[in-house]
C-alpha cells in the first residue's frame, strides 16, 4: 500500500500545482458588479445619447488604478478607452473620433457612462461596458436612434377628370425619419384599407428613409381618405387627408365646351328645320286655294291655317349622359 500510495502522489502533486495559479487568479479577479439599463437607450438623430454605465466599488481608490473601456458587443470596434488616469483613444474607431467622452469628475463615484454626440443612424447597435478596479466586470446595452418624420402630404392621381367609378392612386409621402414608420389608411367611417396598399422606403445618404404609401380605390363622391404614420420609437403620429367632392369629380372642360356646342348646333338646325317645315306648309296651303281644291268641300274655300310649331328644348337633358351638371363643374 505504501507503494501505491507512493506512486500516486506525483500526479496529485502535479495537478495541485497547475490548479492553485488558477485558483488563485480567480480569487484575485472576482467579479465586479457593473449595471446599465434594461431597456433601449433612444437617441435622437443629430443630438447626444447617454450611455449609462454604473459600478460597485468596495473602497476608496485612485484614478490611475481604473480601466474603463467602451466598445461596440458585435464588431468588437473600439468606442473609447480610459486607464492610467486619462483618455486612451489611439485604437478608436475613426467614426467616433470627437465624438465621445466619460464623466471624469464622476468616475471615482462610480460612474463609467459614455457620452455620444452627433448620434447617426450608423451608431445603432450593442455597447459593451467594461470596469476594472482591482476586481472586474462588463455589461451591455443596447442604442436605438430615432427621427422624426415630416408631415406628411396626401396627392391624387389623377387630379381631374374624374368620374365615378374610376379607379384612383392615393399617394402618401413623408421623409426625414426612422426608423420606418407603420402606415395606416382609413377611409372617411374610419374602415381600415391598409390591405389595399403598396409601400417603399428608401434611404438616403444619412441612412433616413423617405416613406411613400399609395393607396388604390374605387372613386366614390364626397369621401375621405386618410394616412396616419406612427414613429414605432418615437411613439409619434403624422396626418394627412384629402377629401374627394363634386368640384373634385367635375366633368372635363373640353368635353364640356364640346357638349355645349353639339347643344346649339342642334338648337340651331331644329330652328331652321322648324323654319323649313312652316314655310313647306305655307307654300302648300297658297297653293291649295290657287286650286280651289278646299273650296268645295267647305262650300266655299276651306281655310287653311299654318299651324304654330313650338320647339321646346331640357338642356339640362342635354346633359344627362355626363355624371354631374355644369354647375358642378366650376
């Protein structure tokens, strides 16, 4: 037995060795408690966010004992540095340079938030904060960035003559935001027609999108259509509507003119066709007595009288084919 026992004792030896460094180390670098928020940090885009960073500390220390390091959780980019009592920004990335600092004056409290300014769509994503003091830690949180959209404006397509019936394009425009916005178009009852809609966004050289929404109905007179836009982050909602009446649906000009000329063209030639008739009738009614055809039947001359044709023209029925009278198309 006492060989055996003997003959381990090397090995368990040797495995004491390797682990006590190791436990060591861990002892020496326990775990420092560092907290950022739960929730998204929302950054207007154009101003400065506020990325906070908070730690445990047991006792007082200095300065030049503290690392503080910021960096981006995917790309592993360096964001900004602090150890040996000042700024360390020789591996920072180009795209933050000038734009960030900490809280120097609120470091020794505990404090290890970053300040960005001049926040761009860019920035968006995971920060990684890591504290050492003697002991250490890290946490992460997350940058969202918002922008608010402009008004937006409804169009139609097209702008006249219309009719009833006629199948229309609603276009809803609004740019200068994001992230995209949610589109919701209802008719004047308030009915939801967002199924009937098409939407493109497209960004631009700063990442902002411009919205564009078309909606597509059956013209119907004297209705409401409108378009709402809501900032998912922002929480904020922009409106816009058109209302479609008579003066809206108007009939077209041209064919207007062009009706309104058939119109006298015809009351003109009815005139003349009346004219024609009457003196017809005149001239057989002359000739008649010249003849004496009617005298003996009367015994005597039988009058002959022309008969008054009186013409009375609806031009108003005149206008019945065209969906909407004159006065509706001022």
């Amino acid at each position: 037995m006492k060989k055996l026992s003997r003959g381990l004792n090397p090995p368990w030896k040797t495995m004491l060795s390797l682990l006590l460094p190791v436990m060591l180390a861990v002892q020496a670098m326990a775990v420092m408690e560092v907290r950022v928020p739960e929730q998204p940090v929302v950054a207007l885009h154009g101003g400065d966010a506020t990325l906070n960073c908070s730690f445990s500390h047991a006792g007082p220390f200095n300065l030049s004992d503290m690392s503080v390091f910021w960096q981006l959780t995917d790309t592993k980019r360096h964001v900004h540095g602090y150890w040996e009592g000042h700024d360390q920004l020789a591996d920072q990335a180009d795209r933050f340079a000038n734009r960030t600092s900490l809280f120097p004056a609120q470091l020794g409290l505990g404090n290890a938030s970053l300040l960005l300014s001049r926040v761009v769509v860019a920035d968006e994503g995971s920060y990684t904060c890591f504290v050492r003091v003697q002991d250490y830690g890290s946490a992460a949180l997350l940058l969202q960035v918002a922008a608010p959209y402009s008004k937006p404006v409804v169009t139609l397509e097209p702008e006249s003559n219309l009719r009833p019936g006629d199948e229309v394009a609603l276009t809803c425009v609004a740019y200068g935001g994001f992230p995209e916005a949610g589109v919701i178009w209802q008719d004047g009852g308030g009915r939801n027609l967002t199924d009937n809609i098409t939407t493109s966004v497209v960004a631009n050289e700063e990442g902002l999108f411009s919205m564009t929404s078309v909606l597509t109905v059956v013209l119907e007179p004297n209705s409401t259509y409108s378009c709402r836009l809501i900032n998912p982050l922002l929480g904020e909602e922009g409106y816009a509507f058109v209302t479609i009446t008579g003066q809206n649906i108007a009939f077209p000009p041209v064919a207007l003119w062009v009706t309104v000329g058939l119109a006298v063209c015809l009351l003109v030639l009815l005139i003349a066709l009346a004219a024609v008739c009457r003196r017809k009738i005149k001239e057989s009614c002359e000739e008649a007595r010249r003849e004496g055809v009617g005298g003996r039947a009367a015994g005597g001359r039988r009058a002959c009288r022309v008969i008054p044709v009186h013409l009375s023209i609806n031009l108003e029925n005149v206008f019945s084919s065209v969906p909407y009278r004159m006065s509706k198309a001022r």
